[in-house]
C-alpha cells in the first residue's frame, strides 16, 4: 500500500513535470509570421543615438518617434555600411555578416507564451572566435510600460550604453544596464536566452545590471540547426516572478532580439529595432491564443 | 558763346552714344568679372579650397548623381538675386585679405578655423531660409511617396516644425567639422 502510494506520487509528479517542461507548442505553420531584419550595429550605444551631432535622428527621438518609424525599411543597409566600417564601427570583421533576415512568430495558450525564430545562418566570417562554446545564441527582451526611459522608443538600446563591455575603452566587467534600473520599481528588461553549444535556455534581467538568471517564467528554450535554417522555440509562463514581466492579455510590451552570431560575444551581435509584442493585442509581433 | 551754350542736337546725341556705348561695356565688364567669380574654376583656384572643401565636395550628390545636375559653388554659396549677390560679393572681399594673410593656408590652419567658417555660412544659410537650397528644392515640389522612409518622415516633421533646408543638411557637400555642439544642430 505504501509502494504503490509512492509509487502514485512519483507518478503525479512526473506528469506535473512533462506537463511543465513539454508545454503544447502551437502549429507553427498556422501562426503568421513577421519578418524583422535584424542588422550589426558595430557602436552606437544609447548615447550615439541621442546625440545630435552624430545621429540626425536624434531630434526624432526627442520628438517622440521610435528607432523603427525612421528604419524599419532600411536595417539591411544600416548593417552594410556598419559592418564594412564605413560607420560606426573602428574594428570592422572581414566578411562580418551586415544583417539576418528573421521569422518571428508568436503565441500563446492562456498559459504560456510560444516564440519561435527561425533564419539562415549567414557565411562564417572566418574571424577568431570570441565565445568558443557557442557558434550561435539568441536572445530577446521584454519591457513593459515603457517605464524604462526611451523603452518605448529605443527598444533594446535603452539597455546599450558606451561603457558597457566590448565597446571601445569600455571596463570589461561592465554589463548591460538601464538608466535608473531597479526591479522592485518596474524598470528594468526581462531577458531570455538560448546557447547553441551549450543547448541552454537563460532567464535573468536587466536592471541596475545584467543577471543571466533569476527568472521563473521560463518553462523551455529549445533550438536546432536543419541544414542551413536555425530555429529556436521558447515557451515561458505568461505569469512572472522577480524580475519577469508579466504578461496580460489585451497588452502589448516592448520587445527586440539579437543573434550573436559566428561565435561572436559582446556588442558583436546582431540586433533588432524596437517593436511591440502584442498579446491578444495589435502590435508588430502578435502573440493569439491558440 | 553761343554755340557753346547750346550744342547741337547731333552732338548731344553723340555724347548719349558714347555715354550708352561706355556704360553698356563698363557693365558689360562688371558683370563679365563678376560672373567669372561664379565660376567653379575661379573658386578653386585657390589651393584653400581646392585641397579640402572641393575634395570633399566631390564625393557627395551635389558633384556626382545619377540625373547628372551638378550644383557648383556658388549655386549654394552666392545668391541669384542681383542685390543680396552683391552684398554677399563685398562680403567675400574679405576672403581676398584672408588669402593675402594666409589665414587658412595649411590643412592644420584651415581644419583648426573650419567650424568657425561652417557656422558662419550656416548663420548665413538659416537667415535666408535656405534660399540657395530653395532655388532647386522645394517642399512642394518634393514628392514624399516616393522618397525613403527616413528622408520622408524627417521632411514631415521639418515642415510640421517650419524648418530649414540647413537645420538639418549640414554636412552635404562638406565634412563636418569637428567640434559641433549640440547647439549647432539645434
């Protein structure tokens, strides 16, 4: 009797766990997908784009439009010209991919959200490998509110500062961070992640700082390589804990992504705009119960 | 005494002949010199110019595109009208003395005065609306639809805002100098 309630338990647990762990994937071929162009942005943190003198867009951004008003049609170029150093780039990488065309598809079931990216990987630079563990990762943030300064603005780049690692003079140490960031007030971008070569999904935040960890939303990130096509599937819970967003249907959250690509790390990545997700809500990327 | 006190109609008409004769080739001449100031060639006779602005001038639109219309020097420097041509003409005799006291001689001399020079004529530019960038642009006859998203939404927002060709175009046919403010691009 005491076996076979053991037994019971063991047995319940385990299904609790598949249940959790193998959350129902939507049919992806049934999802509408959206193209983001996502393209290298060699140096031009935060405080490049609000600079006048540097970015003729600043006085746009100070009127209130986003990165994607002025660009959104024009990502592969700004990628090209980055990336042959012609702008903002002092160390251009030979046969530095300028840009990757992603499918972005979402959606969810009341419970959990499903994205799927899914693009070509593009020529291999051939370039000295900066993360040896990791030939790709891809990661993407959500912000809600827009209580991050310029989070409805500047998607990702409200997180991108001049000092933080990797950019020129830059402290190795210093991460990612927001201008006043702080959990508790709301301010700050919940992140997700998926490692190739590690085959790991990462669920931190950025605030005061970046944390890889710490995250409970998180439910899988699973990738895989067909051929020459990437696509990598995350399913997290639409609840939250410290440091999650939590998302509600009828809202739309800030959103943007990047690939680091090529074993690259730092600010070699590959990035999106800003865009709107919109759970059961009009946005660029629309999430709908499935 | 007579005949002096008064001449003969023919004669009088003789003087009005010479006068027209000689006024025609003295403006004639004025305006032949003052042309030849307008010309691409006479503005980059100077090596002052000819080594930095004009080099840097023949890498953008304004010297080389597609439609194949080239707008000179003096298109955007020198006013068509007559009268603000000539003020602007007895302004730049200025540049002569400039030239006399090699005041922008060497590459180092001319990149350390260059942003003063750029503000000046961008004062100038923005007091005139513009005007020479007006002589061949106009936001009426611009046609956003077909222009890049970028271009359209800034030309949106310069006309919602009343701006200026120069508020934003610094920099088109020059290198930027180095130093702007903030207040520059204001």
């Amino acid at each position: 009797m005491k076996k076979t309630m053991i037994a019971g338990a063991v047995g319940a647990l385990l299904a609790l766990g598949a249940g959790g762990a193998f959350a129902a994937a939507p049919d992806w071929g049934k999802v509408e997908a959206k193209d983001i162009t996502l393209f290298y942005p060699g140096v031009s943190p935060l405080e490049w784009i609000q600079k006048g003198t540097e970015h003729g867009g600043a006085r746009a951004l100070r009127k209130g439009e986003t990165c994607a008003d002025c660009h959104s049609d024009e990502t592969a170029d700004m990628g090209k010209k980055i990336a042959s150093g012609q702008k903002l780039e002092p160390n251009p990488i030979p046969g530095k991919a300028p840009a990757i065309p992603v499918k972005v598809q979402a959606a969810h079931d009341g419970e959990n959200l499903y994205l799927r990216f899914s693009w070509k990987q593009p020529a291999a630079s051939g370039a000295a490998k900066m993360d040896e563990a990791n030939p790709v990762k891809i990661a993407f943030m959500l912000e809600s509110g827009g209580k991050v300064e310029l989070a409805d603005q500047s998607g990702c780049w409200a997180t991108c500062h001049q000092d933080s690692r990797t950019m020129p003079g830059a402290d190795d140490a210093k991460k990612k961070y927001v201008k006043g960031g702080s959990v508790a007030e709301g301010k700050f971008y919940d992140l997700y992640q998926w490692r190739s070569g590690e085959n790991k999904g990462f669920n931190g935040h950025v605030a005061d700082t970046r944390v890889m960890e710490g995250g409970t939303a998180l439910v899988s990130a699973e990738g895989k390589q067909d051929g020459d096509t990437w696509s990598v599937v995350f399913t997290r819970k639409l609840a939250g804990g410290e440091g999650d967003v939590t998302l509600e249907s009828g809202k739309s959250y800030n959103f943007g992504f990047a690939i680091h690509n090529d074993n690259s790390a730092g600010r070699y990545h590959h990035v999106s705009l800003g865009y709107k997700l919109g759970v059961d809500a009009d946005g660029d990327v629309k999430a709908a119960k499935q | 005494m007579a005949r002096l006190r008064r001449p003969s109609k023919k004669s009088l008409g003789g003087l009005l002949a010479v006068g027209i004769v000689v006024g025609i080739l003295f403006w004639g001449g004025f305006n032949t010199v003052m042309e030849a100031t307008n010309t691409e060639k006479f503005c980059i006779s100077c090596h002052e110019m000819h080594d930095n602005v004009y080099m840097e001038y023949k890498e953008t639109i304004h010297y080389s595109n597609r439609t194949g219309v080239r707008a000179v020097c003096s298109d955007c420097h020198v006013p068509k009208d007559w009268t603000y041509k000539m003020i602007r003409k007895i302004q730049a005799s200025r540049e002569v003395w400039g030239k006399i006291t090699g005041t922008i001689d060497t590459r180092e001399k001319f990149e350390a005065k260059r942003l003063e020079l750029a503000r000046r004529e961008w004062a100038r530019m923005k007091a005139s609306d513009s005007r020479e960038c007006r002589n061949c642009h106009s936001f009426d006859s611009m046609n956003k639809e077909s222009q890049k998203q970028r271009a359209r939404k800034q030309h949106e927002m310069a006309l919602e805002d009343k701006m200026t060709c120069i508020d934003c175009h610094k920099g088109i046919a020059h290198h930027k100098p180095e130093g702007m403010t903030e207040e520059d691009e204001e």
